[in-house]
C-alpha cells in the first residue's frame, strides 16, 4: 500500500467509525449526510486552520481535533441560511474574542446561536470532544513518528473527517436528511 492509499484508507475507517460513534449517541443517522458546498468549503479553510493548529496540538490535542467540527457546523449554518452571502466568509469569522482558543465559543454563540452552558451547547460539546477523542485515539493506534511528514498528513486527514462530522451534525439538527435518489 502506498501512502495516499494508506491516509485514504485511515480517513475512510476514521469517518466511519465517527459516524457509527455519533449514531450510537443518536447524534447522527447511519449515513453522513453531506453538502458538496460545505464540504469543498474545507479546501478554503484547511491551511490556515492547520497553521494555528499545528502550534497547539500537543498542548491542546482535543481542541486541536474537535475544532474542525465546530467549523463544519458553522458553515453547514452559513450554507443553510444564505449560502451566496456566506460562502466567501473569511477563515477569521470562527475567531473568538481570544482568536483561535475560543473559536468553539464564538461558533456557537454568535454562528449557531447557543448560549454557553444551555443543554443544546452541552450536547454537541459532549458529542464533538467524544468523537476527537476517539479521533486521537484510533491515531496514536497508527504507526508514525511525532513531527514526521506522517503524523502532520494523519493529523490533515483527521480534521477533514472532524470538520465533515460537525457539518453532519449541524445539517441533522436543522432537519436534513441523507436521501438515496435512484
């Protein structure tokens, strides 16, 4: 196998794994329901995610992980509630009052609209530093060594899984559903 087979096939076990974990929590329904719009929009946001992220992960490894979720949440808001006014929103509207260490805080007060400490916030809080925990973990079950080209690839893939899980997660609170048409 080589390595782009490898990180594809990571990322395909980790995204199904999140989804069995969230549907276990009944977070998720059995089937990730995605937008070609939110997703792609990952493309827009994922360096300079990194940038900030890579200076915190040992430090802060879940709120490395968990972050992309709440970003993926907040654009799968933005594309429901005016894509064409939202979609060219710059990476620094997640910022928090503190930048990047309060991005979670500032998403869903300002973006999703859930007051800090309300059983709603609560809830997807819960769900999303689950699921980076068990992102971390299926991690460091990988062979590779810290620093290495390896690790910052398996760390860009878990965020892209991250990001489309919180994207998931917000499209089933606002009512969508992943519909096989023939």
């Amino acid at each position: 196998m080589n390595d782009l087979e490898y990180y594809n096939s990571f990322e395909e076990r980790l995204q199904l794994e999140l989804l069995k974990l969230c549907n276990s929590m009944e977070a998720l329904d059995p089937v990730l329901a995605e937008s070609e719009d939110i997703t792609e929009k990952w493309n827009d946001y994922a360096t300079p995610y990194m940038a900030d992220a890579i200076e915190q992960v040992n430090d802060y490894p879940n709120a490395s992980i968990a972050w992309p979720a709440f970003m993926g949440m907040a654009v799968a808001q933005w594309w429901d509630v005016d894509w064409l006014a939202n979609q060219n929103n710059p990476y620094e509207k997640f910022y928090g009052v503190e930048g990047w260490d309060d991005m979670d805080d500032n998403i869903m007060v300002n973006i999703l609209g859930f007051p800090l400490g309300s059983p709603e916030e609560v809830q997807i809080r819960d769900v999303t530093i689950t699921c980076a925990e068990k992102a971390i973990a299926m991690i460091m079950k990988e062979d590779f060594e810290p620093g290495s080209e390896k690790a910052f690839y398996m760390l860009a893939r878990t965020m892209k899984v991250m990001y489309k899980i919180g994207a998931a997660l917000q499209l089933k609170r606002l009512g969508y559903k992943f519909q096989k048409y023939n």
